[in-house]
C-alpha cells in the first residue's frame, strides 16, 4: 500500500509541464545590462513623455540604493542584473488593425495555449489583452468596450492615450519606493495592461490579460492599472506561462487597484510559469508588487489565486482598506512541488472604520517544495469596528516537503475582532482508504482530496477559470500523494 | 548587525571594565566561556526593533539607561533579603533567596535537602561539583541571534543551582524569591542551571519581586535538563514595578519520553520579555508551555516561545493569554519548528488576547515552521473583546454588566492558571487576578514600592 502510494505520488509529481514550448518569433531585443542608458532606451523606444522617463529615472535611482531583502523564507540564486535583457519585443506591431495582422507564429503560440485572440470564435466572451515577453501585442473587443465606455488597453496605450488618468493613479498604491522589485519595475516596465470602469459602470464581460515569456535571458517587467470609479464592477483574470529553459528567468510586475466609492473589484490569477525540472534546475523568478486600494466607502477588492508554477514565488497581494465599510478578500491556493519554493500571503491594512477582510490560504507541499504563508493583519488606531477572519491550511504530501506559516497579527483598536487559525496535516490515509474502499484509485482519490481541500478557493474564481485550475492542480501534483 | 549602536558599546565597555573582577570571584569552568560568548555579543550586539525576534520591542528605553553593576555581592545586603518572606503562607516549599543575581553568603552556598536533592550557588556548586557542571552548563542555552544570551554568558557569575538526582521525587516544590534592591539604577545579570536526572519530578517556582523604587535592569539565563521519563514544572511569577525591565531566557532542554511545563505569570512590570525555548531531544517527550499577562498604564510585556520539534512522536501545547489596559503593549511570538524526521509530531498553539482601551495595542505573531509530512499541527490567535453573547447570557441571568465582565475576564485568565499544578499558588494566582482586574491591586502584593 506504502509503495503503492509512493509511485503514484512519484508519477504525479513528475507531471511534465505542458506550456514549455518555444516560439520563433521575430524579436526586438536591447543589450544585456541595466544602467541609466537602458532605462533611456527602453522610454524612447516607447516614445513616452518626459514625465514618465522621470519617473523611471526616480526609480531606478532609488533602486540603486536598495539591497535584496533577505527576510523570506526562500533560497534564492544571487541574480546578476547585468546578465538580463530589460526589454524584448515583438517586431511589426506597427498597425495591428485586423488579426490578420498578426505574425503567424505568434497566432499560433496563443492558439497552443489556448488564448481566444479571434472575437468572431469566442461566444462567451472575455477580453483580451495578450502580453509577450514585455510588449502588448493584442487586446481584443475593445471597441465593445468602448461602447460602455471602458478602457481597456495595453499600458504604453494608455500613456498615449489618457495620460491624465495613468498620471493621476500609476504608483498612488504602489510608490516606486515600496520595496526593491517594485522600484525595479517601476525603472524598467516595458508594458502591461490599463484598464478603467467609469462610474456606475458593471463590465459587462471578464477582462483578462495573459502575459507569456518567450525570448531567453529576459526579465519580464509589466505593470497593470485597474481602476474602478464609483459604484462599477470588474472581473479581471490574469494567466501566466513560460517555455522551458535551463537558466532563471525574473518576473517582477507590479499590479495596482484603485476602488473608489462602492466599486467592486476582483482580481484572479492562475500562475504558471514554468516551475523548472525535477531537479530544480531553471523556472522562473516570480517576485511580483499587488496591491489594492479600497479608497471609498463600501468599496471591495477580491484577490484569488492559484499558484502552481514559478521555481520561486514571493508575493502578498494586498489590500489598504481606507474607505469605511470597506472589504478586502484574500483566497489563495498554492502548490509547489519538486523543489518549488513559494513565499506568499497578503497584507490586509485596516484604516477605515467597519472594514472586513477575509483570508483564505491553502498551501499544498509535495515533492520537495516548500511552502510559506506570510500574512499581515493590521488594525489601525481609528479602525473601529475592523473585523478579520484568517485561515491558512497547509497539506503536506510527501517527506521531504515543508510548509510554514508566518502571520503576523498587528492590533491597535479595542473593537476590532481579528483571529488566526492555522493546521499542518498530511493527507488522511482514511480518507484515500475511504475512496480506495470504494473502488477509487489511490491517484483519482489524491486528486479528489486535494480538490476538496481546495474547493473553498476555486469556487471564487470565475467558471472557465476554476475549470483550468482544477486540471492544473491535476497536472501540478500528478503523482505527488504519499 | 553591522556597525556598533552607541548602546552596545556601552556594554561592550561594561565587560572590559571588569572582566578581571568577574573571573577572579567566579569558578573557572565559567570563565571559559565567557570570552567566546563576549565575542559573539559585540557581533550581535543588543537586539533591537530590527531584530525579527525583537520586532515589537524596543529594549532601547532600558539599554540606553546608566546603570550602575556590581559583580562582587556585598554581605550587608543580604540581610535585608532575610527579612523578606513570601505572602503565600499556606505554600509549603523549599526556599531560597536571590539577590541582585547573587546566592546570599551568610547561609551555606550549597544545601543538601533529605533525598539528596543539592540547591545553591551556581558560582558554589562549580566549584563543588566540576563534573556536573561541565557536563551541563553553556550546552542548552543555543541562539545564533539573541546577543542578550551572550551577554549574559559573558559576564553573569551567580544563580541558581538545582541538581536533583537520578529517580528522586521531591513532593515539595522549590520557590526561588529572586529580589532586585538597591539605592541606585542597577543592571544586573544571573544565570541558573537545573538538572533533574532520569526518573526524576521536581517542580520550581520563581519569584521576581523588586524591593525599591529605582530603575532595574535584570537579564536573566536559565538552562535546565531534564533526564529520561523525568517530569518538571517551572513558573515564574512575575511581579515588578513599573520602572523595572526583566528579561529572561529559559532554555528547556528534554530527553526521551520526559514531561516538562513552564508556566511564565506576568502579574506587574515595566518591560518583560520571557523567551522560552523548549528543545524536544528524545522520542516522545511532551512540552507545554503556558503565559498569562496582565498589563496597564505603559507596560509592555512581550512573550517569545520556541518549541524546536527534533525527534519523532513527541507533543507540545502552547498556550498564552493576555489582558490589555490603558496605554499598555503586549507581544507574543510563538513558533513551532518540526525538522525533517520528526515525524508523529503533535503541536498546538494558541495565543488569545484581549484589548480594553483603544490605546493598548497587541502584535502576535505565531509561526510554523514544518518539514516533516506525519504531523498534526495548529495554531490559532485571537485579538478582540469579551464574547458579547457570553456577557448578554450572564445580564439576562441577572448579574450587572460590570460584574460580568469580570466573570468572563477572569474565566478567560483562569484557562492559564488552572494549569498550575500547586494547589496553593493556584488559589493564590486565582485571587491576584481577581484583585488585579478589580482595579483593586494596582501594585503587587507585598511590594514596598509605590509605582504609578
């Protein structure tokens, strides 16, 4: 029974990673290396206005000042900034009016993934905005969209187009300050995704973007801006995959959410970038900056997310709750595997009065990954009646796994109600018994456990979507059950 | 740490200041250690709110103080500590007295109690019984990142000593009265090794009191070894005014299937910080570890735990409460770490707080660290009020709102102290809460000083 199990646990680890292929597409590329010259090259490349190029000059030169942190709880290979090329595009993008204007090769690398670029074929409607390696290269149904009055296009789009509202809102709720990838980020960003709902707007569809790395020694550096006005609402997806390599690659986004004022925003992620081989060797770096700002009254802001690839990923998507009666929700299923390492969790800042948060955080450790939630809750002085409600599981398939939790509770208001609750188990063996005992397999009982424990998450995120992560979380721990 | 603060060159002066006068009184095994130790403080230094294990204390209102030491006892003042006796009257136990971190010298250095159980002077019994010592002392007390260990191995030179031999069960507890007084700001430093052999129950309790009204300092190591299938309780009960800041470090170390408790009451003081680390070394041994604190006006007490989980089938509970008023801060740090073939772990924590005022704030920080898969672990923690339905239950049965709440508030501080196993300090403990939370007790018991 033992050896049963641990095959099976053996083969569904060693599930192999589907979207690692290669494409050829014709690049951009500029010289390896980061200096001042290259933050130049890249805003001028981009044509941006003077504004911008200061605000990456700013950056980069704080950045300069700051050292990698160290406080995680990760392993991480020291990265030599000068060996990585800042800026990798996609050559004629000139007019992409009609998709027949789209390089063949890059069609088909969205048609593998399974990415709909074609409007006409996609009945029940997402919007896209497909990023490779560090460009923008698609958004679809904008005109739709534009209808209702939504923008929704790539980032350099929107610094040409509606430079007033990026002004006004980019590095509001993440300064270039903040920590030493976002300040990375805010010197080097190449592009990302914008998106704006006006008042009383309800985007009529889910937007996504799908952000894929393709050309080698890049470091993807993109930045989304969502920001919901007065009493709108917006899903919004994000996908993410990475060709197999040998080498490290960096990933380092910085995604920022404005609710104003009774506005709804939810934000899913299904991560999975290419999570290295068995033995560790390559996969990518996924050190990402996500914060939302619940800026009015009643406003909320909903994180979920799946992770399941990136060799390494740091990140706490967060929430300020500043409008009263705002609420924040954290829902987060993370899995590694083989030598995965995850170092995630949120930050819920309570400032308003009456604000609510949620945390959900189920960890999944197999192979020899592992795994660690770091949460913060804090309740300010003048949040009265701040109420937060936090729950992080950890399971742990295999012997040489680990799995760790690290919330830190931070209370300065007598009304506030603020509890924690964690447990660190293996998976039942009378529970695989159960299902063994009715004729399940022990793998397909692997499988059913682990979505049952998972349940809770999946079931926010939007239908197609927790079809693809359920699968995902097949695929991540095939084999993986001891 | 890199680069020096201006507070840990103060000590690091300290220790050259009088190092010869600290070597030349104590016993040379001690001596031994001290220069490595020194070493290892001057590169950590004293910890600071950049420190992770420190994040939510800030030592430097007592480090930055002047303080006067002394580190050969004076012989008058051991007298007034004769004069001081416990209020407990019905606690039938084995006494001693600690002064300023020294043994008083007009009683003998060194007792033997009936079933061959030895008390005393560390400083005495390194002198007297080399091979225990050298077999024990400096092996427990492990940190790669608290330099206040260090600093105390460095330069303390007096404390407690409990040898209880292989098999002995000592009925009686032990009380240690571990009294700070003097005429000026005074720092100072003890370190006391226990050693309860195989077999063997035994059972301490440690009082901290402060007997006059000036600004204290006491950075305290306590290393204790507890042998196969022996069973051992410490608590502490810690009542100090509020210009006094006690730091203590009690390193448990545990052998196969031996069961240990520590127990820490914080009661009253100006800064506390009770880290409590409890080493699981054999198959099967259980830990338990309980806090309970009850801080006002600008209190601060701050409890760390470390149960280090590095043998399989072994169990540990984690339990703290705290009561917040006023202006007051409380912190606790609570981990769990289960290394890789500590499989069949079973660890729980929980760390429950209540906030009165608007102005206390607590930080909790519970943490697990796991790599091991046969486990069964969990932490909870709470900050928040008293249960409304709980308080709206008792009003509706007729009982006042006030009287009430002090029912729930002292319900909740009794899950502490009913862990207690002497009767009589149990009682005892029951009583100063409920005085405490009447706002009747807004000084310790017993205590001469005034502290407002």
């Amino acid at each position: 029974m033992e050896k049963a199990q641990d095959k099976i646990l053996s083969e569904v680890t060693s599930g192999e990673y589907k979207y690692g292929f290669y494409s050829d597409i014709e690049m951009e590329r500029i010289p390896k290396g980061l200096s001042e010259d290259v933050v130049r090259i890249i805003s001028s490349k981009k044509n941006e206005p003077d504004w911008l190029l200061e605000f990456r000059l700013k950056a980069y030169r704080h950045w300069l000042t700051m050292k990698m942190p160290k406080w995680p709880n990760l392993k991480i290979p020291p990265i030599d900034y000068n060996e990585i090329i800042f800026y990798a595009a996609p050559k004629q993008r000139k007019t992409l009016n009609s998709l027949d204007d789209i390089d063949p090769e890059l069609k088909k690398t969205f048609d593998k993934l399974g990415i709909p670029l074609e409007e006409q074929k996609h009945l029940s409607g997402v919007a896209v905005d497909a990023v490779i390696d560090s460009v923008s290269v698609k958004t679809t149904f904008k005109e739709t969209l534009a209808e209702m009055g939504i923008i929704f296009c790539s980032f350099s789009d929107a610094v040409k187009e509606y430079p007033d509202l990026v002004r006004r809102y980019m590095g509001s709720v993440v300064p270039y300050t903040d920590n030493f990838f976002a300040s990375l980020n805010s010197a080097v960003f190449s592009d990302g995704s914008f998106c704006y709902i006006p008042k009383g707007v309800r985007c009529p569809m889910e937007l996504s973007t799908y952000f894929r790395i393709n050309s080698a020694n890049t470091g993807q550096f993109e930045r989304t801006l969502l920001i919901a006005d007065e009493e709108s609402y917006v899903s919004y997806l994000e996908g993410c995959t990475a060709p197999s390599r040998d080498e490290n690659q960096l990933h380092a986004a910085i995604v920022e959410i404005i609710a104003e004022k009774s506005a709804e925003v939810k934000y899913s992620t299904v991560q999975n970038w290419y999570p290295g081989n068995k033995d560790g060797l390559g996969g990518v770096f996924n050190f990402v900056t996500k914060r939302g700002l619940c800026k009015g009254e009643n406003s909320k802001i909903s994180w979920t997310q799946i992770e399941t690839g990136s060799a390494i990923t740091w990140k706490y998507p967060s929430c300020i709750l500043r409008g009263d009666n705002s609420t924040g929700e954290f829902y987060s299923v993370a899995v590694t595997n083989n030598h995965q390492q995850a170092d995630t969790g949120t930050k819920m800042i309570h400032i308003g009065k009456n604000t609510k948060s949620t945390i959900v955080s189920k960890g999944i450790s197999a192979g020899k990954g592992q795994n660690s939630y770091r949460g913060l809750v804090k309740v300010l002085r003048n949040a009265t009646n701040a109420r937060n409600y936090s729950q992080c599981d950890s399971l742990l398939l295999g012997d040489k796994c680990g799995a760790h939790t690290f919330p830190y509770l931070e209370v300065d208001n007598q009304t506030a109600i603020v509890e924690h609750e964690a447990t660190t188990s293996k998976i039942g063996e009378d529970q695989i018994f159960y299902c063994n005992q009715r004729g399940i397999s022990t793998e397909d009982a692997i499988g059913l456990i682990v979505n049952g424990y998972a349940r809770e998450v999946i079931n926010k995120l939007p239908m197609e979507f927790a079809v693809e992560a359920q699968k995902l979380l097949q695929i991540s721990l095939e084999g993986s059950i001891g | 740490m890199n680069g020096k603060s201006e507070t840990t060159e103060k000590y690091l002066k300290l220790y050259h200041d009088n190092i010869d006068k600290i070597s030349d009184n104590s016993a040379p095994y001690l001596n031994s250690f001290r220069e490595e130790a020194f070493g290892r403080f001057s590169e950590l230094g004293i910890p600071t709110k950049k420190d992770e294990a420190y994040k939510y204390t800030n030592l430097s209102l007592f480090f930055d103080h002047d303080y006067a030491s002394y580190f050969i006892p004076d012989a008058a003042d051991f007298e007034k500590a004769e004069e001081f006796r416990c209020d407990i009257s019905d606690m039938d136990t084995h006494g001693i007295v600690l002064l300023n971190g020294f043994y008083p010298t007009i009683n003998e250095k060194l007792r033997q109690l009936p079933s061959g159980v030895w008390i005393g002077s560390l400083n005495a019994a390194a002198k007297k019984f080399p091979e225990i010592i050298e077999k024990h002392y400096g092996k427990y007390a492990h940190t790669d990142t608290d330099g206040l260990v260090h600093l105390n191995t460095a330069m303390a030179s007096d404390g407690i000593f409990v040898y209880v031999p292989e098999g002995v069960i000592l009925s009686k507890p032990v009380q240690v009265v571990n009294l700070v007084q003097a005429e000026v700001d005074s720092f100072s430093q003890h370190r006391n090794l226990i050693i309860v052999e195989k077999r063997a129950e035994f059972s301490i309790i440690i009082c901290d009191h402060t007997l006059s009204p000036k600004k204290f300092l006491t950075n305290a190591v306590t290393e204790i070894f507890v042998g196969e299938d022996a069973h051992f309780d410490i608590i502490r009960v810690q009542n100090e005014h509020n210009a006094a800041c006690k730091i203590t470090h009690t390193f448990i170390h545990q052998e196969r299937n031996s069961v240990a408790s520590s127990n820490n009451m914080t009661l009253h003081g100006g800064l506390i910080r009770n880290s409590t680390y409890h080493y699981l070394g054999g198959e099967g041994a259980e830990s338990h570890s309980f806090g309970l604190f009850l801080a006002d006006k600008w209190q601060h007490v701050d409890n760390f735990v470390n149960v280090d989980h590095a043998f399989p089938h072994c169990t540990s509970n984690q339990l703290f409460k705290g009561v917040l008023d006023d202006m007051s801060t409380g912190t606790f740090n609570g981990r769990i770490y289960v290394r890789p073939d500590a499989q069949g772990t079973l660890a729980y924590q929980k760390n429950n707080n209540i906030l009165l005022t608007d102005d206390a704030k607590m930080d909790t920080k519970p943490q697990l660290e796991i790599y091991a898969d046969d486990v069964k672990c969990s932490h909870g923690a709470t900050v928040g009020q008293l249960d409304g339905d709980a308080l709206f239950y008792l009003q509706s049965r007729g009982i006042n709102k006030r009287e009430a709440r002090l029912m729930l508030m002292f319900g909740f501080a009794h899950e502490v102290i009913q862990n207690i196993k002497i009767e009589p300090l149990r009682d005892r403990m029951d009583n100063l809460v409920m005085q405490r939370l009447r706002g009747e007790l807004s000084r310790c018991a017993s205590c001469m000083v005034k502290c407002g």
